[in-house]
C-alpha cells in the first residue's frame, strides 16, 4: 500500500506517507474518515476512530447527517466536527459508498477525497481554530475493495486538484479535470 502511494504523491508538496493504524499517528489537527452515507460507525477504520474517541464521535456524525442531509449524507460530500478530543481537535466525515460494499471501478474516492479537502478549507475560513495538518486513510480500500494504486491515483489527483485550482472554467479544463480523474495512461479505469 505504501509504495502505490508513494508512486502517485512523489511529486506533491506537503505530503508524507505513513504506515501505522490509527492511534499511533503522529500529532495533526484533523482526521479524515472514510465513512458511510449513514455514519455507521462499527467496522473498519470508522471502528478504530469511534475507540479512540468514544461512542459520542459516532452521534455527533449521525446528528449532522440527520441535521443536513435528512438522515443520509450523499456520497462525495464531507463535513467537519469537533470530537471532543484535545490531542485530535477534528474529524471530518467523508463518505466513499452509501453502505459499505465494493467500490471498485468508480470515482468515488477521488469524490470523498476531494469533498474532504473542500470541507477543510470551508471550515478553515470560518473558524479560529484552522486545520493546517490532516491525516487521510487509504480510502475505499477496506469494505470498498479499491485496489491500493487506484485509490493512490484518485487521492493524488484530487490533492493535484487542491493544489492547482483553475483560474477559468472552459470545456478544456473540464476535460482535462475529466480524464484526471477517470483515465491512468490513456486507459479508462473508473466508469
């Protein structure tokens, strides 16, 4: 897994590539969690965040999701909460499938990737305490099935997006921004 993203995020700023589970990440300001559009909670790393800050990390996600988006976060979309926890002050929720099961194939982790990165700049422009340092699962490769490099290259794109942002919207960047996300060497690899 660390080799694939390796290869995608070599020539990005800012990024390093850790190998370690949850609760043994170095100190940062957010966490983001590859969820489900329900925020359930009880498996994979969904499971590993909720030990570390209590069951109320898991109402606090499924309030707001009850609250915004009437019981059902859609996919692509992320938000920002505080859990409560001094030594982590974030967790932003982001989800890669509405249930988990296989989402190989799809763009959806480029899209929770991304919507992660937009809630964290949403969230840095409204509060005093901004979110400098995040730490990101590999996403979409536990339930979701995701090969290791293809959740990479989606990532990496997404963050490639992050920090590039167009200064006009034409056909030709909706292209470009298109075969980014869906197309590795000329090949078509997400539907």
């Amino acid at each position: 897994m660390c080799d694939a993203f390796h290869l995608r995020f070599d020539d990005l700023p800012g990024v390093r590539i850790i190998r370690a589970k949850f609760e043994e990440l170095e100190p940062h300001d957010c966490f983001v969690t590859a969820g489900n559009s329900f925020g359930i909670m009880t498996a994979g790393i969904d499971a590993a965040v909720v030990r570390y800050f209590g069951e109320s990390i898991m109402q606090r996600v499924q309030h707001r999701i009850m609250d915004e988006f009437f019981g059902e976060q859609p996919i692509g979309t992320a938000f920002v909460v505080p859990p409560g926890q001094s030594a982590i002050p974030f967790l932003c929720h982001a989800t890669t499938m509405r249930v988990p099961g296989g989402i190989d194939g799809t763009d959806k982790v480029y899209n929770a990737t991304w919507a992660s990165l937009l809630a964290m700049h949403a969230h840095n422009r409204v509060s005093e305490q901004v979110i400098e340092v995040a730490a990101f699962p590999a996403m979409g490769t536990g339930f979701g099935g995701m090969p290791y490099s293809e959740a990479a290259r989606q990532m990496a794109a997404a963050y490639r997006h992050d920090c590039d942002p167009p200064h006009r919207l034409d056909w030709d960047f909706v292209i470009e921004r298109q075969k980014a996300i869906h197309y590795d060497g000329g090949k078509q690899v997400t539907r």
